[in-house]
C-alpha cells in the first residue's frame, strides 16, 4: 500500500485517491496518536489495516457527504493541523479556498476570546464597609 505521507515527508497527504473519489488524508508510518485523533475530531473516518495490529493507518472523509462538502471538510481541517504544529499537504483537486479562510477566520475569533476568569479575592483585612441606609 502507498502512502504519500511517508512519501513526500508530511504529516498529512490530502488528496483524491486515483479511481476514486475518496478524499484520503495519509500520515505516515508511526504516526503519534494525538494526530489520529485530531484527524478524527475533524470529522474523518479512521481505517486501519490490518485490524488487530495495525501496520497501515488512513483517514477518509466520509463518503456519506457530497463531493464539495466532502471538499469543504478535508480543507477546513487543514488549519487546525497547521496550528497544532503538523506539515500539511493538499492536492489542488481537494482545496476548497472559501472553506479554508473561514476555519483560519473560526481559528483566530477563538483565540482572541479573552478566556473566562474568576474573581480574585481581595487581600484587603478591613471588613466590608456596609451599604448605607437612607431614612
């Protein structure tokens, strides 16, 4: 079996498997695990072969999507690969432009959230001053 990954030296290969149209996402040979189950949180579906001890590990977009959404999947995982330190690779045939901007787009909005923050208690040794009263 080829795989791209090991290959052209990436940490993922997306491209349309030739006589297909599947979109697979090769990793190469020992790949970390954290990276499958990135792939996998990005909506791909995991294959391995053989199946009790894998020698050969692939993602596929899943075929139950149509062909541009299938497009639009493969390329909005791409960023969140790129920011978690992975060589990505995608064919052309693959690459949807609009898909890709707005995953970079979702990426940034959620890093520039502040993250939320508990109050933190007052070092002060003077009770509380209580509320006023007006008659």
């Amino acid at each position: 079996m080829a795989n791209l990954a090991d290959e052209y030296g990436t940490d993922v290969e997306i491209y349309i498997k030739a006589l297909t149209t599947t979109i697979h996402a090769d990793t190469p040979t020992g790949a970390p695990a954290q990276l499958h189950n990135l792939l996998e949180r990005l909506g791909l579906d995991r294959h391995a072969y053989p199946q009790e001890a894998p020698l050969y590990i692939w993602h596929t977009v899943p075929e139950h999507l149509d062909a541009d959404e299938q497009k639009r999947l493969a390329s909005r995982a791409i960023p969140a690969l790129l920011v978690a330190g992975y060589e990505v690779n995608c064919t052309p045939d693959v690459f949807d432009e609009l898909a890709y901007q707005q995953a970079m787009l979702d990426l940034r909005t959620r890093a520039r959230r502040p993250a939320t923050r508990q109050p933190t208690p007052s070092n002060s040794s003077s009770p509380p001053t209580p509320a006023r009263r007006t008659p």
